[in-house]
C-alpha cells in the first residue's frame, strides 16, 4: 500500500482567507483524489487530480473555490479559497491500489472562523 | 442516484459480545463494495473488497460478506482497540476511477 502524507494535519483560519493542503506519496501514481469529509457526513470526492492536465471536479466543486495542482507523479496540492465556516471539514487525500481501492492521506482538519 | 445507508450509527459492546454491522446500498451496477476502519484523526484504513454476491472476506475478527443489496461485518468477540468508525462505500459501474460512494458509517465502542 502507499504511504501517503499531508500537510498541514490540521489548522483554524479566518474567514475570507485561503488554505493549501499538501499530498506527497511515496511512489510515483497516475490518478490522485481529493475528497471532503464534513462534520456528521459521509466523505465525498472533489476532484481527481492527474499530472499533466487540469483536474476533474465533481458536480458542486468548482476550480476557482478548490484549485488544484499536480506538478508530478508523487505530489498534488488542493487549495480551498475564500474560506467561510461552511467550508470546516476535513480534507483527504487518496490514491488508488489493485481492485480499485484507494489508500488515504490522514487527512487535513480545518476550521474556518 | 448511487446511495450507501449504513446502520447503526452507533453501536456499544462489550468486550467478547459479538455483533454485525449492516450496510444497504443502491447503485445502477456494482463494481466492487468496500470497508474501511478510521480512527480518530486519522484517514480511512482499508479493510475488505467485495464484489459479487455470496463472497465473503476475514481478517482476524472481522468478516465481511455480501448480498444483492447489502453487506455486513461481523465482529467476532471484539476488544477495545476494534472501538473505531467503520465506513462502507460502493464503486457502482459506469462512474469514473476513484469515485467511491460512502455512507456515514458506524462508530463501534468496545468497552473492557
């Protein structure tokens, strides 16, 4: 299985400001995910990052709200931009495995005041 | 609409007392269910892939096992460190790689 590792664990932000969430795994994949697990939710993808081109959002994600960067095969970032509280949640990164598993990030705790 | 109905939300046992997780889903065609376990403050930790009815997956005191229209795990004689959240998800046939469908899961507290 990957080793996947993020960066922050965990922040409290204000209002109106951004956040990047960093995603390093320790072997080269092609298809990297970004998903959202809100208080009392379910986990919910935001988009599938590949390197090389832009990536895909989910219906209810949009790229200037959730950019996304995948400059190679072991790193991406996902930024959450003109935070509000709604946007408190944790954010998971994940990669896939055989049998079409996906192996996650311990996460990003984030808080927005 | 793909949709992953997990119950109970909650559940307490006591060390020993065996005693099944339900998950029911509906999706247009099934590519494979999952299981996760996930602590406090970490990500989900892959358990079990299942992925046609009657299959049947263990690892030490959890089985997982299929239907049509749901899965269970089974927790045999449980002990305090299996006290975690546990979270099903289905892949369903026709959507993209990576898009996993969850439900909210089952928080399990084993008390000594």
């Amino acid at each position: 299985s990957a080793v996947i590792s993020q960066k922050p664990s965990r922040d409290i932000c204000q209002r109106g400001t951004s956040l990047t969430i960093q995603c390093q795994v320790d072997s080269q994949v092609t298809m990297m995910f970004w998903y959202r697990q809100q208080p009392g939710q379910s986990l919910t993808l935001i988009a599938t990052a590949n390197q090389g081109s832009e990536a895909t959002y989910e219906s209810g994600f949009v790229i200037d709200k959730f950019p996304i960067s995948r400059p190679n095969l072991t790193f991406s970032t996902l930024t959450v931009s003109n935070m509000s509280p709604e946007d408190s949640s944790i954010y998971l990164c994940s990669v896939g495995g055989q049998g079409e598993k996906l192996f996650f990030g311990s996460g990003t705790q984030l808080s927005v005041l | 609409e793909d949709q992953v109905t997990q119950s109970p939300e909650a559940l307490r046992l006591q060390e020993g007392e065996s005693s099944s997780l339900n998950c029911s889903y509906t999706v247009s065609g099934l590519r494979g269910l999952f299981w996760y376990r996930q602590d406090p403050g970490k990500g989900p930790e892959f358990l079990f892939t299942l992925y046609s009815a009657g299959e049947e997956k263990e690892k030490e005191r959890l089985k997982a096992t299929l239907t049509k229209k749901e899965s269970f795990l089974h927790i045999t004689a449980p002990k305090p460190e299996d006290s975690a959240t546990y979270l099903c998800a289905v892949q369903a046939s026709g959507t993209s790689y990576g898009k996993l469908t969850f439900g909210q899961g089952t928080i399990l507290t084993v008390h000594p």
